[in-house]
C-alpha cells in the first residue's frame, strides 16, 4: 500500500497546471454510452476513478483508446479519450465494478434511454453518509420507466422507450440532475427539470450533450428543458478545469505562504471559496493564464462558512479549508450542510495538534500557531487532501497512509507539490 511522506515548513513558489474536472469528465464518459458514433474527451485526468469507469464501460462492450502526450504538449496535458459505444454487448453493471466508485451507477441513465433497459448495482464510493439513489430513481420514473429493487440491484425497463416528464428534485442534487439529464435526451417529448442542480460540472456536460445533437436549455439555472430527440452523433469535446483542485492547491498556498500560479485555473467556477480565501488573508489575483494565489507575511485569519450547493462554498472544500484555519489567529466556524457525517478528517487533523470541537454540523476551529507531523490515515478523498494541506505546514515528517484515495481525484500530486518547493515523496509498497 502506498504512502505519501511530507517534511514541512516549505514555502510554494512556481506554477501549477490544473487538470480537467473529475467530476464532469466522469458524467462525460457515461454519456458516451448514449451514441453509437465515437465521443471524444480532451484534458480528461489521469486518476483512478477515472480507469475504474473505462472498466466498467468496458463490460458494456465499449471501446476506449486513450491516447496520451504528443509531440509539443504541455507535460501536465490531460490525456484524450476516444469512446466508442457502437455495440452495447450487455445491459448490467456488477456489483463488484459499481460498489467501487458511486458515479459508476449513472449508466443506468444513457442504457435504459438507449437500449430501453439497465441492471445497476446499488452503489459503493466514498464512506460519507448515505447518499441515497431515491432521486435517480424517480427521476427515471417521471420519465416513464419501470423500476424494481432487485437483490441488490436496480432493474429498470421501459420497452417503448423513455417519454419526456416533469422532473421536481424536492432538494438539489447533482447525481440526479445528471441521470435526469443524460436520460431526458432521447425521450420522446418535452423534459422540464426543476429545483436542478448548478453546478459548472452540470454545465459541461449539457454543452457535451448538445455538440452530440441534444437540444437543452437552461443548464446552470434551477430549471433545465430538453426537448427529446430520436439519435445523437459523436462529437469532441475538452472537459473544464477541475475547479475543487483549483480551491486545493490555492489553499495549500495559503496555508504555507508563497506564491503560485495556478495555470489553466477559471475563477468564476470556485468565486466563493476565492472570496473565503481572500478573506482569510491570502492574495487571490486572476489573470490570463489562470489565478493566482500568494501569502507573503500575513498571517491566517479566521472565518466562519457554510458549504452549500453552488454558486456557495463547495462541500468538496470544506476539509481543506478547516486544514487551513488550524493555523490562523482565532477561532473559525465551518458548518457542513451538504453531507452529514463529513467530518472525518477531524481526528486526524487532532494528531497534527489543531484544536477542533464539534458542535452538530458545526466545526469550531481554534487555531494554533504551531502544528506538528505525525502519521496519519486517509479515510476518504477530500479529508485525505486536507491531511497533505496540514503537513505542508506542520513541523518535522508526516506520512500519509491509505493513499488510493487521493488518487481517486488528484492528479500527480506530489509532482505538482515539489515542482513549487514541497518536500513531499510517494512510498511504494
């Protein structure tokens, strides 16, 4: 098993190369499945959620070439994807592919739209509350399918094919707003979305879905319409950058002072966590070439934040920033509304020496001038990067252990971290 060792005190100068998004290039893939002509994604990262899902398209008969750097590219290039869905040679996602990453359960979208039929594994993923599949299920019910839970499985058929419907989501939910969206195009009819998701995520993955024929509207608003259609084509498209990396590396700047150019980075995709940053003390200035993020001298300065469905503060944040308010001068509240039983991280961040209490949903972060390396445990993607963010800082060795996490969603990132200074290294086995 792999570890990641960190000797900290190491200030960040340099540049950094952000990826394309883990969460639209994963929603992307699924919607290849859609079309029998090939889609092709540019800037997809290298991660490991990211061959998890090329394994389970795979069992669905599709054929993925990747193709890598070529001759001129940037050495942080994101990789291209050449999806082909021609044959769709079976209609089930297993159980042992779906109970290793969450998203994987979307296919059941684009397979029951297309072939009229799916059998998905409920799914695994990350350890963090329930996360539920009741809004995808009827969401695909307003759209007309048939659906029994089955063994583990969820069966899904509608022989004549999806018919378009009024989709209410009584909370925000990104899962749903993708199935609901990827299903709703080859429906017959008209499909209004209300109460939708906004993420920027969503966005990418309606801009996709209409270079491939689809014709919806509306995405990024609470109310999404697609009127159906009967194919969609191939197409090509390049997967934004991955705004939750961007919030990352900018608070890992801001945690060890510095000054790093966040290249390819889009500050209207993160403006709120940026406002938070900057409130906190740190520079935040963007340019042509992406943000960039210093702290030269200035000390920490505490805040109080609630995550909350975009345009506010991302969940996905929520660990690094509190990583970031053990070193600042008071006491910050972090309230968590998006997932219950977020705070994992928190006994971990103990070990560092930050002083953390919890109160129901609320964090209350004292914070201290010094923390100290220690061994720490990853338990799932966004507390284990908040553990890299604390030892950047920490004084003396850190080591990470249970890493796979963060390969789930970070590209190379001891590469990206020691390019700008850190001393951090990866130790196999």
């Amino acid at each position: 098993m792999d570890r990641i060792r960190i000797v900290g005190g190491n200030k960040l100068n340099g540049t950094i190369q952000i990826s394309g998004a883990k969460n639209a290039a994963l929603p992307l893939m699924i919607a290849s499945l859609l079309t029998d002509e090939t889609l092709i994604l540019d800037n997809v990262p290298r991660l490991a959620d990211v061959v998890q899902l090329q394994r389970i398209l795979g069992n669905h008969g599709v054929d993925i070439m990747a193709a890598g750097k070529r001759p001129g590219d940037h050495e942080y290039q994101g990789q291209t994807l050449h999806i082909s869905a021609a044959n769709i040679i079976d209609t089930t996602a297993p159980y042992e592919l779906v109970s290793k990453m969450r998203a994987s359960f979307w296919v059941i979208a684009p397979l029951l739209a297309r072939k009229h039929e799916a059998k998905v594994s409920l799914p695994g993923g990350c350890a963090i509350g329930t996360r539920p599949v009741d809004l995808l299920i009827m969401a695909l019910e307003k759209l007309g399918a048939s659906i029994q839970i089955d063994g583990g499985y969820v069966v899904a058929t509608a022989p004549n094919g999806l018919v378009g419907g009024e989709i209410d989501f009584p909370k925000v939910t990104v899962s749903g707003t993708h199935v609901a969206l990827m299903a709703a195009t080859l429906a017959k009819g008209t499909t209004v979305i209300t109460n939708a998701a906004c993420e920027p995520e969503i966005v990418d993955v309606a801009d996709c879905l209409n270079k491939m024929g689809a014709k919806i509207v509306g995405a990024g608003t609470t109310r999404i319409v697609v009127e159906g259609v009967s194919k969609l084509h191939g197409a090509r498209h390049t997967v934004l950058p991955d705004r939750i990396e961007t919030g990352t590396y900018a608070m890992a700047v801001a945690m060890t002072g510095g000054d790093v150019q966040l290249a390819g980075a889009r500050p209207e995709l993160l403006q709120s966590a940026l406002d938070v940053l900057t409130e906190a003390g740190a520079t935040v200035t963007p340019n042509n070439e992406g943000i960039r993020v210093a702290r030269n001298g200035a000390g920490i300065n505490p805040v109080v934040v609630s995550t909350a469905p975009f345009p506010g503060f991302p969940t996905d944040l929520q660990a690094q920033l509190m990583a970031l308010m053990a070193c600042a001068k008071g006491s910050s509240h972090i309230t968590e509304t998006i997932f219950e039983n977020r705070f994992m991280h928190v006994q971990e961040l103990a070990r560092f020496g930050a002083r953390i209490s919890l109160d129901g949903e609320t964090a209350i972060v004292e914070g201290t001038s010094k923390l100290r390396g220690a061994p720490v445990m990853a338990t799932d993607l966004r507390a284990s990067v908040s553990l890299v963010i604390a030892a950047l800082a920490a004084e003396g060795e850190t080591v990470v252990n249970r890493v796979y996490h963060l390969d789930r969603g970070f590209e190379r990132l001891e590469e990206k971290l020691s390019a700008c200074g850190a001393t951090i290294e990866r130790i196999s086995g």
